[in-house]
C-alpha cells in the first residue's frame, strides 16, 4: 500500500484512539460488526478500505467522513482562500450583528501578535476553517460572504482551475 493508505491509517487510529478504544474494543463496541484484525489491517495500511466501509466506519466512530481522510486538497465549493487577508477597516463599518463573531476573532488574533495597525490582517486557512463553523458556513461560503461583505479582496477567491 502507499503513502496515502497508510497516512488513512494513521487518521482512523488517531480517531480511535481518541476514542479510548483499542482494537479489540472497535469489535466488542460493534457487537462484531467491525473486526479487530480488519480494522488494525486498515490502521496499517495493508489493507483498502472501500468508499463505503470508510462511511459506516466514520458512523461507527461519530464523526464526519472527512475527519478521516489525510490532509490534502479540500473538497471544491468547500475550497478556503488562497491568500486571507482581512480589511479591518471595512471591518469596522459592518454592523456587529453581522461580523461579531469575526471582529472579535481578529481582536484577539492581533492582541496574541501584539500587531495593532488596523489596516489589514493575515490570517491562516485553519482560522478561516474555525471561523466557518462559528458561522455555519463551508469555508468557501464563507470566503464569498466575506468578500460581499467587502473585508477580502475579490482575488481571495480559489480558483478554479483545478
């Protein structure tokens, strides 16, 4: 098996093992249904998982599917901004009601950096990530409701030439 097989490996071992589960409680938690000897074949990476084990497996554990797939390209519609710059400027002229939850994120992202400019801040795609589900949104949604709001550039969209 490759690289990718055994880096969805190290994923659902990383989830079970949040889980305080060993391989032998995968079996008995699933009444059977799942196998200490496939389950630590997937772990390995000796042995593919299907598209739907990958499912029920993800079901079984309590968690999105994407949670145990490896890093690596995000899903498209679901793609954050190449580069995530935000205007705090314009920022600041949106009403709270709308842009609390962010205005206060880049207050304490400057505040942890000492940076105080109030021009613009750079923020990492992981940040975009976290404030997506504080606004129950997919990163890109929130990309473009970011951009309509006026605080990224129009070129912080991805693109699409993937």
């Amino acid at each position: 098996m490759g690289d990718y097989a055994k880096a969805l490996g190290a994923k659902l071992r990383g989830i079970r093992q949040q889980q305080g589960l060993s391989l032998h409680g995968v079996e008995q938690k699933s009444g059977g249904r799942w196998k200490a000897v496939v389950v630590g074949s997937y772990e390995r990476g000796d042995r593919a998982v299907t598209v739907q084990k990958l499912a029920e497996l993800a079901d079984f554990y309590g968690v999105p599917v994407v949670e145990l797939l490896p890093e690596g390209r995000v899903p498209s519609g679901a793609e954050p901004a190449t580069k995530i710059v935000i205007n705090l400027e314009r920022l600041q002229q949106l009403p709270a009601e709308k842009v609390g939850p962010l205005a206060r994120y880049a207050a304490t992202i400057q505040s942890q950096r000492g940076d105080y400019n109030g021009k613009v801040l750079s923020i990492r795609t992981e940040d975009l990530r976290s404030l997506a589900i504080i606004y129950d949104m997919t990163p890109g949604e929130l990309t473009e409701q970011l951009i309509e709001w006026g605080v990224l550039p129009p070129e912080a969209r991805p693109s699409k030439e993937d």
